[in-house]
C-alpha cells in the first residue's frame, strides 16, 4: 500500500534511457516512423545514439519534454471493421519505455494472478490453462459468461486511470508525463490533430501497462469476493449447498470470462455486476460479444475453441481446445493471399520458404490444443494451392513432368532448391504445463543456494 515517490530521476537515468533504446530499436516497429517522420536508422545516422538520449535526457531534466500527438493508422479487423493504432515518433517511445521500466514493477505487485494479458512472463495459454483447470474435475466450473469490453482503449476514463496511478505514486513529474502522453493528441490519417480526452493511445509501449492498472479493477472486485466469500473449500460447499453458485475471473487484457459453478442464473446475474465495476471507469461491455454459454456448447477465447466432450471408446467427459473457426478461416485466407496469380514471379524455394514461416509460426501458437487435424486440413489445402500455383506458373508443362520437377523422387512431397514443403505439420502437438499461481516476474527473488563446505 504504499506510494512512491522520487520516482522521475529514474527516468532519465542514463541506464533507463539505453534500456530502453534497446527494446525500441530491437523492436519490429523500428523502421516506422511517427509524424516527425524519422526512424530509428535515421537516428543511428544522422544524429547518433548517444547524442539523441542525451538531448532527451536533458529535455526531461529541465522540464521542457513535451509529447507529440501520435499519427494514426487504421489496422483492418477480420471483423471487417478498421481498428485505431497510434504510432508515437522514436523520442516519446523511448520516453514510454523508461517509464514503463519505472512504473510496472510496482504496479506488477498490485496486480492478481487471473490476469494475464501484457505482463512479464505471462501468455495468453496460461489464461487457456487456468480455463481449463477451472473446468474440470472435481472443480466443474461449467458455466461461462464470456465478455469483451468495448472499445476498451479508446474509451478508458483518463481521471479514473490517473486516481489509480496517483495511489501507488506520489511523484507529481512522473503523473505529470503519464497525464501528458495521454494528452498528446492524434494525428488523423487527414493530417487533422485531434485532441484525446479519454482512452489511451493503442500502438504506444506504455498503453498496455495503464490499461492494467484500470482493468485490475475488475480482478480486485471478483478476488475481493473470492478472498471474503468463497476462499475456501467448506465455504464453497456451503455456497452449494444453499444454491449459490461460485466464479472465477480469467482475464486477458479486455478479453475475460468468469467460469461459474453452479447454473445459468449465476452467471446471468453476473452481467449487471460487470457493468457496475466498469462504469465508473468510463467503460461497458460490448453486446454482440458477451454471452452466457455452458461449456458442453464451447466458446471461442483468445483464438481458441474451448468445449467439453465424451473421449471416443469412453463415457468420460473431457475438456478440449482447438483452433476457433475463425482463427482456421484466418489462416486459410492468408494462405489464398500467398498462393495465388499474383505471386507467379516468384520462385517456388520463395514461396515455400515463407509458407513455412507463416505455417510454423501459427501452428506454435496453437500446439497445445487438440490441433492434428487441424494442422493437416491446412497443409491438404497449402499442398494443393501450391499445385495449381505450379501449373499457372508453367502451363506448358503435363503433371506428371511438374511432378518429376518439384517433387521428391517417388513422392508427392514439394521440394526445389532445398526448400521442402512441411507446413503446420511439423510443429508437434504438445500438452501445456499448468503454472497456476506459480508464475514468477523478473523481480520475483530467487530462493538463496546454500552450498555444504568440504
């Protein structure tokens, strides 16, 4: 519970302010430039590293730091809708980042183990994992609301997220820049600057940090209760007993959903509580995404399809994640963009090499799920794109001289130039290791080694 403050020389520290080059320079986003229009390389060659931290260190110093309005671009959902990303210029990211370095290791203290979107050493199959805990035996947390708050960044109440900062730190120059990036504005892909007065700019490296110091809201109401009601196992058994129902929180930055043991009515009277720990913080959730479902129906979360069913040869019921449909039809048409006439001038070493790429690395996102099947139906379907990429490319040719060509020898299996053809398939399918409440931080200290003397 306490308050830090002197918080501000931190900041400029020297040390901060190379860390946090690093993690900007390192970054993918590194070549993309703000509305200064200057990037990364630029700086390294024009200017140099040192010399650029240095005048930005001296402008927080002297209190003459100001950030610039980002510059807006609109990112294309698969819902058909654009989201709003703001690019911040290389100065206010390195800024954010030695700010961030100062603000999240307090804040990582506050926060609870059901969340677990944008934290050190967390990811989105852990919240997966702890679903699944939660649903199975002899816990049986069947019931689900499954929520998405709406427009979550763009709508977060700057005063509610500013009381929460100012309760664990009471260094007004460090407030004072966190209110500032806040404020900074956007710049319209019209070239229009527009002023933010509420939400906190998408795109920026502090963003994901505020808004889990807003939604620990909500993990702090259901832990409250959990902690006060239902903390232990006599206590949920009496609840049971009286016909009360049980619940969970498992939160993933805006996305969570409480598991309910108990039926619909409990987790249908959930909705209102939701909506009364969102409201003061300036947001509501999204109609069209939040639903009560049992988990014999399944639900779809962070790209996974969670649904419990009968083992084939068994009467045991088991918990099962798959790829969503929507992450299947996803990775289907990102395979039709990169196969198709458009692509013809490339060579076919090319264009495996970075089906490969593409396949491998969302198939190691879903490898903990029940995904065989599904790794196959997605190289059936590759497999057979590249073929008719193939006789586009060299119409002249019959298949049997295509296949001579660009298959291995006695096989139907693509390869030229050293480059085989081995797709989703050959990311093996493994169980993910449930951490529960056991996952460290960076800062969490490690048990002292005592070593026994000759």
């Amino acid at each position: 519970m306490r308050r830090f403050g002197d918080l501000f020389n931190l900041v400029h520290d020297p040390a901060f302010l190379m860390h946090a080059w690093e993690r900007v320079s390192g970054n993918t986003g590194a070549r993309t430039a703000g509305i200064d229009r200057v990037t990364v390389a630029q700086i390294e060659t024009r200017i140099g590293v040192h010399a650029f931290l240095e005048g930005i260190r001296n402008s927080l110093k002297s209190g003459g730091f100001s950030p610039v309005a980002v510059r807006q671009v609109m990112i294309p959902k698969a819902s058909g809708k654009l989201r709003k990303l703001g690019i911040p210029t290389v100065a206010d990211r390195v800024v954010q980042a030695s700010l961030k370095a100062v603000l999240e290791p307090i804040f990582e203290t506050d926060f609870l183990p059901c969340s677990y979107g944008f934290r050190p050493n967390r990811r989105a199959h852990d919240a997966i994992s702890e679903i699944h805990f939660l649903a199975s035996r002899p816990r049986e947390y069947h019931w689900v609301l499954e929520a998405d708050i709406k427009a979550c960044f763009d709508e977060i109440d700057q005063s509610a997220l500013m009381s929460r900062v100012r309760g664990r730190v009471k260094d007004k120059r460090v407030c004072a820049l966190v209110t500032a990036f806040l404020k900074s504005g956007v710049m319209t892909t019209f070239g229009e600057t527009e002023d933010t007065w509420t939400g906190v700019p998408q795109g920026g490296i502090l963003s994901p940090l505020l808004a889990n110091i807003v939604l620990s809201a909500l993990d702090e109401h259901f832990d409250q209760q959990w902690q006060t009601v239902m903390g232990t196992d006599k206590r949920r058994a009496t609840r049971k007993r009286k016909g009360l129902g049980n619940w969970r929180i498992v939160r993933f930055a805006d996305d969570f959903v409480l598991m309910v043991a108990g039926d619909r009515r409990h987790a249908e009277a959930l909705r209102e509580e939701v909506a009364g720990v969102l409201a003061p913080l300036g947001l509501h959730m999204a109609p069209e995404k939040t639903r009560v479902v049992h988990v014999d129906e399944g639900f779809d979360f962070l790209g996974h399809n969670i649904r419990r069913q009968r083992k084939r040869g068994t009467q045991k019921h088991y918990i099962y994640t798959r790829p969503s449909k929507k992450a299947i039809e996803s990775i289907k048409d990102k395979v039709r963009e990169k196969v198709n006439r458009s692509t013809l001038h490339l060579t076919l070493d090319e264009l495996v090499n970075g089906l490969n790429r593409m396949l491998r690395g969302w198939a190691n996102y879903f490898r903990y799920g029940v995904s065989k099947q599904v790794f196959h139906a997605i190289d059936h379907l590759t497999w057979h794109r590249i073929a008719k990429w193939l006789h586009h490319k060299h119409s002249r040719l019959k298949w049997s001289e295509l296949r001579r060509r660009f298959c291995r020898p006695g096989t139907w299996i693509i390869a030229h130039n050293g480059a085989v053809f081995t797709g989703a398939s050959s990311v093996k399918v493994i169980r993910y290791r449930y951490r529960g409440n056991t996952i460290p931080t960076p800062w969490t200290p490690k048990p002292a080694v005592t070593t026994i003397g000759a």
